[in-house]
C-alpha cells in the first residue's frame, strides 16, 4: 500500500478556465491511499524516523492533525506496526475522525476554544490541540513527525510533488499556487520548480480574513474560517520567503463557490482546500498572459467533507 503513494494524476480544468488567458492545471492528490496530498509527507518523515533510530519497531507516534496528516499516518503506521494517537480539535469533520479511528488510529479530540464552532477551526483552537500533544509525547515516551518543524515534510514535496508536476507537463509550467498551511507542499513543490526552472513563479494563497503571512497581524479580522487545513496565523517554521513571488487571498465563499464548480463542470470532488487553490489560480488566469499554465492541487477529497456546508443536502 506505502507504494501506492504519490504518482497521483494531473488534469487540465479547461471547462472553467474557458474564454481566461490562462490555463490551470490540477494535481488530484486524492487519488492517494489516504485520501489527501499528506500521505507523502507522512511516509517520508516516519521513514526517516526509522533511519535515524528516532523510530523502533512497536513504538508509538503522537501528532496533531486537522485529519489529513493523521489519516496518511495512521496508514504508513498500521502498514508498519506502530501505534498512533492523533490529537485533532473538536472543530474538524466528522468523517475525518471517524477515518482515522477506521485505520486503527486511537484519536484523542480536543475541545474548541470559546463557542462550539463545527467545521471551523481557529488559531486558538489549534493551540489548544498543540497543548495536548505535548503533553501525550511527554507522558508516553513517543516520537511526534512534527509536520510543522519537521524538513522532511518538505523534501518530500521537493522530490515526488515538485517533480511530478514537472514531468507531467514537460516543463510547460509558468506559475504554481498553493494554500499555505504547514507550509510543506508550497516550499517543496516551489523548491522544485525552481531549481528547474528559475522562472517558474510560486504564489502563496491564505484565507482572507487571516493573511497573517502576507500582511502580518493588521491582515487578520477573524481567525476562524472553512478552508480547514491552512490560515493558522503564523509564519511556518520552515519558511522560505524568497520562494514568494506573490501573495492571493481567498474567501470562504470563494472556496465553496469553486469546490462546487470543480465537481459540477470538472467531475473533479475536492475538499475545501482545493476550491481555495482553484479559485486563487483562477485569479492569476483571469489576468495572465495568454497561453500561460498555471498549476495547482487538490489536496483532498470531498467525501471528508460531507458532514459541512461544502456540499448542502
């Protein structure tokens, strides 16, 4: 199953890119085992965690997750025999949580700073979840990945994500966006495509009402917002600015509009996430230069999501 990760397709979203100068181009990353983009991450930072030692055989992983890094955890660590207590706010998705408890993960559900807020999770919350999972690691002796700090989430986006896209469209790519949340996917992916192509340009998108990145503390009116996943208020540890070649800011309506329009004109059944990622793409093709292809990802699947106000019954 570990070798199933990655490989993932690339689609060009020509129905909603008709009559724009610029043309998108989409990474399905829900095409993986686990059903988002974290899958690589995790089964390159616990495979280096064997390779330092920092891993024996039976130990016990803690880390803090929204759902995706958890659910690409819990599958690395039941191919491989170790256990996984994930630590998650009370605000994420149901399905998310009942994913990982299906994939043999024991979740330990952190309760919402303030007012109960389902399927919206703020700065405050996640510091919340960071609490709790220093202390599990504290108390059971356990190796936390630490997405957030750890290189290897980034390396592998810069040796498999970064390079796919590359190969996929033989070079053709002008412009990479992504929505920043640990950071892992923009840095790895626009380290690759850089280093390929230096003029390759890489833009960062984050919710609209907590560009913290873009515009520092002044940029935040609401620290909570849907597009689970990324606009945590922070500068990730791992960042690297001079990768920056712009910022876009994108609304939770936005997001929701997009996500619907990639299912309903592309087939395309994506997360909160990837209509954020679309609708800033959509952003740079509406005043690109023609003929100009502008990649992206989904970074997951719309079945996570079923439980929100993403897709209404």
């Amino acid at each position: 199953m570990l070798e199933a990760i990655g490989a993932t397709p690339l689609v060009a979203l020509d129905r909603l890119t008709a009559g724009l100068p610029g043309r998108i181009a989409a990474k399905l990353e829900y095409y993986a085992p686990g059903g988002s983009i974290k899958d690589r991450a995790a089964l390159a930072i616990i495979e280096a965690a064997e390779r330092s030692g920092q891993l024996q055989p039976g130990g016990t992983v803690v880390e803090l997750t929204s759902g995706n890094m958890g659910t690409g955890l819990a599958i690395v660590c039941a191919v491989k025999g170790y256990r996984l207590i994930a630590v998650m706010s009370a605000g994420n998705s149901v399905e998310r949580r009942r994913m990982l408890e299906a994939l043999g993960a024991e979740v330990v559900l952190v309760p919402q700073a303030g007012t109960p807020r389902p399927g919206q999770v703020s700065k405050e919350d996640l510091a919340l979840v960071e609490q709790r999972t220093q202390e599990l690691v504290r108390d059971l002796g356990a190796f936390r990945p630490d997405q957030f700090q750890n290189p290897n989430s980034v390396a592998a986006h810069e040796l498999t994500t970064g390079r796919e896209l590359w190969e996929q469209t033989s070079g053709a790519i002008d412009a990479f966006v992504a929505s920043i949340g640990t950071g892992g996917t923009f840095i790895g992916v626009a380290r690759a495509l850089k280093a390929r192509n230096p003029r390759v340009r890489c833009y960062a998108a984050e919710p609209a009402t907590a560009a913290f990145i873009a515009g520092g503390p002044a940029a935040v009116t609401n620290t909570s917002h849907k597009i689970q996943g990324t606009g945590y208020t922070m500068i990730p540890p791992l960042w690297q600015p001079e990768l920056v070649d712009g910022f876009l800011r994108v609304t939770d309506d936005e997001a929701i509009q997009t996500a619907r329009l990639l299912a309903t004109r592309e087939g395309i059944f994506g997360g909160f996430s990837g209509g954020a990622n679309v609708a800033a793409a959509l952003q740079l093709a509406r005043e690109a230069a023609p003929g100009t292809l502008i990649a992206t990802v989904i970074p997951d699947t719309g079945l996570k999501y079923l439980s929100t106000d993403l897709y209404p019954a």
